[in-house]
C-alpha cells in the first residue's frame, strides 16, 4: 500500500461491437423475464457485418408462450441495434440480416437447477477498494465516465459528428497505493465526419474527458493520444466482430482484481458467473464501507446443481482490520448465498438486466425498480456486529 507505481485500465462503448451483442443478449433476457420471473435463459449474440445471429438455450414455458416469445427476439435485436445509433452502410438497423437460433435448456442442466443448485460449476470474485465514492478502482471508473459522457452527447445532438464504436484507456499514477495523476488518455471513437483529423476529434472530446477527471488529476505531463491511428469512420460489427461475453474485464474491474472467466450478459440469475458475481460484489463492497478493510476481495465457488458455495475466501490485501476469517464468518452469516438465497435477497428475477450491458455492472447507484441492488450498502451493520 506504500508503494507508487502506474496502472491502467480500458473501457469500451456501448456501441462496440462485443458491447452491442451484450446488450441484444440481456435485452433478450429482459423480454423473456417479463414474461415469466422464473425464466431460463442463456442468450449468446454475434454481430458481422449487416448480420446479428442470436443463439443459446431458453427454459421453463410452455410451447406456446415459447413460440410467442421467439418471434419478439427479432424486433429486439433491431431496436437495441437502432438505440445505439447504427444506420451506417455496413451495419443497419433495418436492413440488417437476422437469424434467431435460441433453443430449450437441456434438461440434464435444467434437473440442477430444478432441486435450487447452481446453474453451472466456476469461481466468481467480487471486489470494492475505497479509492473513488463508488468504491471501484479509479481507472475503470472514470474510463466509463468518459464514454457514457461521450455516448450522451452524441445521442442528445450535441456531438453529432461522433459514432457509436468507441474505446478508452486511462493510466492512473498511484502515490502510497492512492491516485493521484493521470499519466495518459487514449480515446478511439468513430466519427461520421471523413474529413475530421485526429487533431478534430480531440478538440471534440477532450472537453468531456476533462469534464468527467479531477481537476488535478490532468496536467502538462498528462499524455494524450486521441484517435492514435488517424481516421475512425468504419466502425461497430462492420469493423470487427462481435461477441456477446468478450469484454468480462471491462463489464468488472478493469484488472484490479482476478476474474473467474464467465461472462454476465444474457445469463439469467441461476446462472452463478452473474448471480454469485454479484454477490460477491455486494458484499465485498458492504466490507469496505463498514470500515473492515481499504480493499477487499471475496471469492465463492459453486458445483452444477449444488445449492450452497463450496467455500467462501476474502482477501484484503494487509488493509483488513480484522483477520481475513473473520470477514468469510461474518458475511456467510449476513447472506444465504445459495443461488437462491442469492436471487430472493437481490431481487434478480426482474427485466434489470439490458441497463447491466454498457459502463459496467459495477460501481453504479441501485435503482428504485430493483436495477443494480448489489451496489446497495444496506450490510453495513449487520456485518459489523457479526466482528465485534
């Protein structure tokens, strides 16, 4: 913790292409829970040029209500692909071609999930440090701040020379384990404008990037480097792939904190890569605001059709005020985090999930329709009293 050293992390937009197949999955997802709370899905998405392909496997309905179901996930995909602003030549809203490969769950995963266990095997981590007021480290934070900004501007006609595609990295200096500078800026969007330079584009964004960092963040050492390889006009699935699940570091914690693997977006929340991800967030977050420890990281690890975590790890990295068993004792005993325990105490069985796709599943403010509800702090006490 006394150490300086830089570290950097990237985020990408909404419009990316991996980030465009997140958000068809979850508002797939979305649909499908609005029809039925207990719904089964497992929704992958892969984005090319002028084609989506939505594939995966889908659970607990009856043929009919199924068949109802299917015939909206076409109209879905080409309104989330229409909100995000694609319209260009290569990638169209409306002209795209589509094809919709979604099937029943296996009934050999179904019969797990069925007796209340885990919908999958795997680890899931879950991490808080108290560098910014969401408690999440402050390059990934502030790298979704600049694109949601940038993405905001964009669709209110503000920017209207920007596109949807766009990336960013920030490298934050750390003094005595705390930011303090911000020792480069890369900023890749698409722009409309062929004519514009990368020298144009900068002029455009760099208003909103130092609108969204501290003040004192950015100085005359602060390296900026703002469509680095000159013109950005193709861009989204026409440019590059995409692929529902690709970008698990951006959608948690930039690579402050390890990674199981499983990606979140259209898995619903038998599915423990997203529903123990969240847990883990949740509580690891209620850790370090009740005053336990500057940084904390928790892992739960599950087997295919068990009803209860294998084991539960917590790791504080020398800032825990108390001993690291502690923590594990006290926050199985504050939350049953079975998958079912985990779903009824965040309320998961709700169409909160398509908002989840762009800016990251963490670090985010609960909503009053139930959206995000594991950034609550509502463990503070209860963990507290379980430590004392």
């Amino acid at each position: 913790m006394d150490s300086s050293f830089y570290f950097t992390s990237e985020s990408v937009s909404e419009g990316h292409p991996d980030k465009l197949c997140d958000r068809i999955s979850d508002a797939v997802l979305d649909s499908f829970i609005t029809e039925q709370e207990s719904a089964r899905v497992a929704c992958e998405t892969f984005a090319t040029t002028n084609r989506l392909i939505v594939g995966g496997e889908v659970g607990v309905f009856d043929k009919d209500k199924l068949d109802k179901l299917m015939t909206s996930v076409e109209k879905i995909a080409r309104e989330c692909v229409k909100d995000i602003g694609y319209c260009q030549p290569g990638f169209h809203w409306e002209t795209l071609d589509f094809e919709n490969l979604l099937h029943r769950q296996s009934v050999d995963i179904a019969q797990g999930v069925d007796r209340d266990g885990a919908g999958d095997q795997g680890i899931m981590f879950g991490y808080a440090v108290n560098e910014t007021e969401k408690l999440m480290p402050a390059p990934l934070y502030y790298c979704h701040a600049i694109l949601k900004r940038l993405a905001e501007v964009r669709k209110n006609g503000y920017e209207p020379k920007l596109g949807p595609d766009s990336k960013s990295q920030l490298t934050i200096k750390y003094e005595n384990g705390k930011p303090v500078s911000v020792k480069s800026v890369v900023i890749s969007t698409q722009h409309l404008d062929e004519k514009l330079s990368s020298g144009d584009v900068r002029d455009i964004v760099e208003p909103y990037v130092r609108e969204i960092l501290p003040d004192e963040w950015v100085n005359s050492n602060t390296d900026w480097h703002i469509n680095p390889t000159g013109k950005f006009v193709i861009g989204g699935p026409d440019g590059d792939a995409g692929l529902t699940g690709r970008k698990i570091i951006v959608d948690t914690y930039g690579g402050a904190a390890p990674h199981g693997g499983g990606a979140f977006s259209g898995k619903d929340p038998t599915k423990v890569d997203r529903s123990a991800a969240y847990a883990a967030r949740y509580l690891a977050k209620n850790v370090v605001a009740a005053g336990l420890a500057d940084k904390c990281c928790i892992q739960l690890s599950y087997a295919i059709g068990i009803d209860r975590p294998l084991s539960i790890f917590a790791e504080t990295y020398g800032t825990g005020k108390v001993p690291a068993g502690v923590i594990e004792r006290a926050i199985s005993d504050v939350m049953d985090l079975s998958p079912k325990g985990i779903i009824n105490h965040l309320d998961l069985q709700k169409p909160i999930y398509s908002r989840t796709a762009a800016y990251g599943h963490f670090g985010r403010d609960p909503e009053s329709d139930g959206g995000f509800s594991w950034e609550k702090l509502d463990l503070i006490d209860e963990i507290r009293s379980k430590v004392n």
